[in-house]
C-alpha cells in the first residue's frame, strides 16, 4: 500500500512522475537505451535540460526578464558557499536574516567569506518566528534570506523592499506559492523538496548581477562559467534534471503555481485547524508566520506519543516525526501529497482525541 508521506526531504513526487522516470530508466523515449547510460550531450538530453531550464523560469514568470535557470549539483548547501563567491565584493560586505539552521547554516559559510551582517535573528525564541523590525544596510552587496524554514514551521509572507540584490533559499517551497519572483535576484533551491530527486539544485539567477566582484572564481562555483555552458560544464546529474522536468510539467499541466497554491492552502488550512481545534495539540510556530508546507506541532501532554505514534502509522502514514531539534510532530505537505492524506491525518487527530478522553 502507498503510505501517506510527509517526509520533510527527500519527499514524496506525483506517482505519475515516479512511473514516468522508472519507465525512462528502462527505455529512454524509445531510445532502447536507458536514461542512465545516454550520453549528456546526446540531442535528447540537451533537449531535457533545455526544457527544464525553460519550464523552471516560465513557471516562475521569469521568461525574458534577463534570469537564467541552471541545475547544478552541490543541494543548496553548496549554494550557502557559491553566493558570497559570486556576489560578495572584495572589500564589501553581505546581509543575513537569520531565521533557522539552514539560514544560520548560509550565514556561517559567508562569515568565512568576508564581512557579514545579520540583520535580525529569531534564535532567541528558537526560531519559532520571523522577524519582522529590521533594517538592511543599502551598502551590503546583497541580502539574503530563507522563504520557508523547514525545520520550524515558519515562512516569509511578505519580503522587504531593500534596493540591493536579493538573495533567497526557496528550498522547501519553490513553485508552492504565488509570488513576484522578479523581486529577487538570485534564487536557489535543493531538488529534493518540491521538485525532484535529490542530487540537483535549481538556481535562478538574474546575469546582470553577475560579474562584479573582482575576484577570481573557480569554474565550479562561478554562475556565469554555468550560464556559458548551458547547465553543462561537466556531466550534469542526468536523473535527477529529468526527474526534476517531469515534475515541472505536471505542475504545468495541473495549472502552474496558481493551482498549486490553492491545493496547498487547503491541506495547510485543514490541518492547522484541526491542531487549534484539538486540545491535544499544540502549533510550535506563531500563527501569523505559519508555513504551508511544513506544520510543527507538539502534544499537550508528551505522556500520549506512543498512543499517537501508534495510530498515525497503523494508518499508513509515513515521516510525521519532527527535526530533532524541535521535537514532536512535523508534517511537511509539499506540492505532491494529495488533500487525502491530510483528511488520513486529520481523522487519525480526532479519533486519538476520543480515545484519550473518551
Ligand atoms: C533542506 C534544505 C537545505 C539543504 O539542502 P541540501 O540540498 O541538502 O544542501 C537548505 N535550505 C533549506 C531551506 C532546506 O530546506
């Protein structure tokens, strides 16, 4: 039976991608090869990483407005380290607003770049929200950002105007959400969340930021060497760009971000109702910065985790346990798990609530 699979990353895809990419593994278009043993620079995988790159920017409203899609390899981890190369000056400096361990994560890698600012931080109430009061200093060659902390259980709903480039880990919620993704200039985002298998990362980058740090870049992490070569400076990670392709055209067979985000909504509204509504439950993450992918919640009463644990996986649910720096429950509700499986867990909330005070 297919489980209901709220892992946090590597999550669950549509089940049509799965059958599409198991039978590519097989048979590659009717190749008689498979899409393992092709080579990358055969016309029918430039024509792959031709049509995610474009589909990644279409989807994104970006198509002709001077950004670049690329898959690269290194997850978003490598990002933290490439955006300080290619964007930090040699005697600037670079904005941070730190909102959970990936953020503190991108942050770290920069300060061993050069001078770094953090302009807020929600550490002190372990990240349970966004900040809101803060100024970025309009000297900083650039600000950087996290839209959705995937660990906590919070989420940017409105992003600040600060005249310098913008920087944005959209990792556990690109293509979730509607939003003027034109804002930023360089966007990143680990596959294995919202997009694909893990093992590539998307980057969408505006050129003309590129080029100005006088400083010399190794070809690995320098964004304009990967714009020249097309994604393809060195063999690319076939599966996962065709994977990653197969998921962008169900989104835009399903009717884009738009359509998306309404399912999203509904799945995210379900279930926080369900946790306000329950006495049993309790949301870890301020109302007002609640994400829609990943909800965080703890038991009232800790005593009652082995009846829960034991009736949402006797329903065939999968991946609820939380970060292990959060605790309790975190149900990550990406693009691809159905409204269903949040009805499934959902249903499972109100009959443990009977049974322990029934
Ligand atoms: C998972 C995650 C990362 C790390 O991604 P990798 O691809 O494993 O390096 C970074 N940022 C956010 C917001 C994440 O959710």
């Amino acid at each position: 039976m297919k489980k209901h699979n709220y892992s946090a990353g590597p999550c669950i895809l549509p089940q049509e991608v799965f059958q599409k990419s198991a039978a590519a593994i097989l048979d590659f278009n009717g190749s008689g090869l498979s899409i393992l043993e092709i080579s990358h620079r055969s016309k029918d995988f430039i024509a792959v990483m031709e049509q995610a790159r474009a589909l990644a920017l279409d989807l994104l409203g970006l198509t002709g407005k001077g950004y670049q899609a690329l898959f690269l390899h290194g997850g978003a981890s490598l990002e933290f380290l490439m955006t300080p190369y290619n964007l930090m000056t040699k005697a600037g400096k670079a904005a941070y607003l730190e909102t959970g361990t990936w953020a503190a994560g991108a942050i770290k890698e920069a300060k061993a770049f050069g001078e770094t600012v953090v302009v807020a931080s929600s550490k002190d109430q372990n990240f349970s929200y966004i900040p809101k009061d803060y100024t970025v200093p309009t000297d900083a060659d650039y600000f950087h950002c996290t839209s959705n902390n995937t660990i906590f259980g919070t989420q940017m709903k409105t992003f600040p105007n600060t005249g310098i480039p913008m920087v944005c880990d959209m990792s556990s919620d690109i293509f979730s959400r509607q939003m003027d993704f034109s804002k930023f200039d360089l966007i990143y985002a680990g596959a294995q969340k919202n997009m694909g298998p893990a093992g590539v990362t998307l980057v969408v980058v505006k050129e003309s930021i590129l080029g100005k740090t006088g400083r010399q870049i190794p070809n690995m992490l320098n964004l304009q060497q990967h714009i020249e070569k097309e994604s393809m400076y060195n063999t690319p990670p076939v599966f996962a760009v065709y994977t990653s392709l197969l998921t962008l055209q169900w989104l835009k067979n399903l009717g884009g971000i738009a359509a998306i985000e309404q399912i999203n909504n509904a799945k995210a509204e379900l279930l926080y109702n369900e946790i306000d509504r329950n006495p049993l439950f309790k949301g870890t993450a301020v109302n007002e910065d609640r994400s829609v992918m990943n909800a965080t919640f703890v038991l009232a009463d800790e005593s009652h985790a082995p009846v829960f644990d034991e009736m949402w996986k006797a329903a065939g649910i999968s991946g609820l346990t939380g970060h292990r720096s959060v605790g309790g429950y975190r149900a990550s509700m990406y693009n691809a798990l159905p409204l269903e499986s949040v009805q499934v867990l959902v249903d499972v909330m109100r009959e443990f609530e009977q049974k322990v005070s029934g």
